[in-house]
C-alpha cells in the first residue's frame, strides 16, 4: 500500500467520529433517569450493552478484516452506529436505547480494529508511534467537544434569539420535548452518514498485516490462555476500563445528586474536562516515561488517582466538581501502560495476546453497572466506592509486572 497523507487524515477524522458518538452516555445518563424513571442499576445498562459489544466483537472483528479487507468492515461499523442513532433518534424508548448501544459499540469496536493497522501502513512504520499518539488526541479532543455539544444544545433549543439558526430549528421540529437530550443523536446519524459517504469514495488499498497485527490461529489462543501473566493483565485491562467508565458514567449524576448541580451545564462541563484532561494527562506521562520505569510511573499516577478519587467524593461541591477530572487527568497513562507492559511480557503471539486485551474492554460494561446496583442499595456515593478496588488492581500492576523489555529512559541511554 502507497503511502498517503490523504489516509492519515481520514483515519484522524475516523477517531474524532468515533470518540464523539462514544463518550455521551455519562453527560445524558441523569436526563435518562428522569425522562425514563428508572433507577441507577436499569440506566447502567446502557453501558453495560455498549461495552459488552466490545467484548464480542473485538476478536471476530479481526477475522472480518483479514477476510473482507479494511473498507468493507469500516463501512458497515459506520453503518451500524447510523442505525443505532436513528433507531434512538426515532423511537427514543429505553428498550430501544439499550439494543441501539449494543449495535453502535459492535460498530466502534470492528473499526477501531480496521483502521490501527491501516493508520500504521498509510503514515509510514517510522511514523507509526507519533501518529498513534496524536490520533489519541484527536479521539480525547472529541469527547471532550461532545458534551459540550450535547449541553450548548439542551441549553438552546427553542430559544427565540436563534431563530435564524436553521440547524437547531430542525432539530426542535425533529427531538420530543420532553426528550431534548435525543437531539445529539440526530446529529450523530449525520456524522456517519458523512462518514459512510466519504469511506464510499475512497479508495482504500487492503493492508498486508504483520504477524503480530494478524488475529492468530486458536492454538495461539490456547498457549497464550495457559499463561498466568495473560489472565492478570487481562483482569487488570478490565479494572482500568470499569474504573475509566465507572468514573465518567456517574459524574454527572454524583454532582446532581450530591451538589444539586445542573447536569446540563455544570455535569456535563464535568464530564467534558474528565475526557480532556484525561488526554491532556498524556503529555505529562509521555514526559516522565522518558526519566521513569513504567512502573513507578504507573504507580505514582495510580496513588495520585485514588487521592483524587477521594477529595471527589467526599469533599464539597466545588472541590468535587475540580477532583473528577483530575482523576481523568491521572488515570490517562494506564491503558497505555499496561499495554505496553503486557505484551512486553510475552515472547510471542502478540497479535493474538493483544486480541485478548482488547476483549478486556469489556470491563466497561460491569464497571458502571455493578457501582449502579450498589448505588440502588446503598447510595451513589458507596456505590462510587468500589473504584477503589478497580483503581487498586491497577495500581498493584506496578509491584507484580515482570516486562521481559522494559522502557527505555534517558538515563538508560546516557549509562549506555
């Protein structure tokens, strides 16, 4: 495949749409609530479903590419999330919200899968590293924009002072009155449809995979699934992702209940900074890792975590409002960390052994849905308690992971 600025730029554009349909749900999660009655343990099954779909999808999703090439399987994710947001936008019961989420995160997860490897031959191997991370910028810069959207919205909607603003004006004749918060998926339907259009358009090359980019035969499977160190990174992959969406699924709805505060405005501005921040957090680890073990690294951020986490939910209102996002901006190495340093510990069948990681995602499901039930029985605030657990099975990767490579430091180099 030739390499191609124009390839980049749309796989960027990709990530944005991607990350924008998302990371709604915990900026909308209150209104759901109210518009549905229903309780904290019923609405966590929106994420339940969405993130389920990442667990059966992310494998499957290999061998569709590898069969069908990258632009079929990039059209029907497309297409997937077009019908899970016009199902919402047309018929916004709550059975149909929770079948619309298991069929938009079925869609995201087959893309993110297609378009890594494309990202990697499109920009150039050299190249690979750089564009990953501002990609990942690009995907932490749209789920901090979509709540604002879905606020700036909400907020607008039927204002007489915009009634040049055609836009909104059709999105008021197209979104229940009682229901404003389904005017973002109207938008999100447009988004891919956009995106349909332009991936019809494009020519895009099959990619010839690396052997750790290939999905694996299932005897791989079965070596890598009689590993201990497998099952640990795995479960530490699913405490990151139920810690991740625990924490920005109930933000909004923590504040409301706890500071009266307007999810809105100030909930969703909330949930807006804990995704921006948790890119922004990044930088500030891309940088320690170059002086650092990822390691101390790891652990340092993961203490940070749990200090925030707990200035959130019990210190006031204003300093609540400050510490859920701080506790974005710390947990924002993580993922990266502890990816790196599981397949830095196994000799072989990384592209099957990343498979199984990905599947850890699915920890996003019981993540939200497990702090939604406790919340039911025993308060939001307890039920918010059991990041504990999730943030400390990461933080004790540091003290048992055994990288058969370890990151290289500045001082590394200068001893060498």
């Amino acid at each position: 495949m030739v390499r191609s600025r124009y390839i980049v730029g749309l796989i960027l554009l990709i990530f944005f749409v991607m990350s924008f349909l998302t990371n709604i749900p915990g900026a909308i999660i209150p209104d759901i609530i109210t518009g549905f009655s229903v309780s904290l343990t019923v609405v966590a099954l929106l994420p339940f479903f969405f993130f389920s779909a990442y667990g059966v999808m992310s494998i499957p999703a290999g061998f569709l590419v590898e069969r069908y090439s990258e632009k079929p399987v990039m059209i029907a994710s497309f297409a997937a999330g077009l019908l899970g947001s016009l199902s919402i936008a047309l018929h916004p019961s709550f059975s149909v919200i929770v079948v619309a989420s298991f069929v938009i995160g079925a869609g995201m997860a087959s893309l993110q899968v297609a378009i890594n490897p494309l990202l990697r031959v499109a920009g150039g191997e050299e190249h690979f590293a750089f564009n990953s991370a501002f990609a990942q910028l690009v995907f932490g810069a749209a789920s901090f924009l979509s709540p604002r959207v879905y606020s700036y919205i909400v907020e607008h909607r039927g204002s007489y002072a915009l009634t040049g603003n055609s836009p909104l004006q059709i999105l008021d004749r197209l979104t229940p009155p009682n229901l404003p918060w389904v005017a973002i998926y109207w938008i999100f339907a447009a988004a891919t449809i956009v995106m349909i259009a332009i991936l019809f358009l494009t020519r895009i090359p099959s990619v010839e995979r690396q052997a750790d980019e290939q999905a694996g035969t299932l005897s791989m499977y079965r070596d890598l699934l009689r590993k201990r160190v497998v099952w640990l990174f795995f479960g530490c992959v699913f405490a990151y992702v139920a810690s991740e969406q625990g924490t920005a699924n109930w933000i909004s709805q923590f504040l409301v209940t706890y500071h009266r505060a307007d999810p809105h405005t100030t909930g969703a501005n909330a949930v807006s900074w804990f995704w921006g921040l948790l890119t922004l957090g990044c930088l500030l680890g891309m940088f320690l890792l170059k002086l650092f073990d990822s390691r101390q690294v790891l652990m340092g951020f993961s203490v940070a975590t749990l200090f925030c986490l707990t200035a959130a939910l019990f210190g006031p209102a204003k300093v609540s409002i400050i510490a859920f996002p701080l506790v974005g901006f710390f947990a924002s190495i993580m993922w990266p960390v502890i990816s790196s340093l599981a397949l830095n510990s196994v000799a072989e069948h990384h592209g099957s052994f990343a498979g199984i990681l990905c599947t850890g995602i699915v920890g996003g499901a019981f993540g939200p849905i497990i702090i939604g039930r406790l919340g039911d029985l025993f308060g939001l605030r307890s039920g918010m308690c059991f990041l504990y657990l999730t943030f400390g099975c990461v933080l004790s990767v540091g003290f048992w992971a055994k990288p058969l490579i370890t990151n290289a430091t500045i001082l590394q180099k200068k001893e060498t």
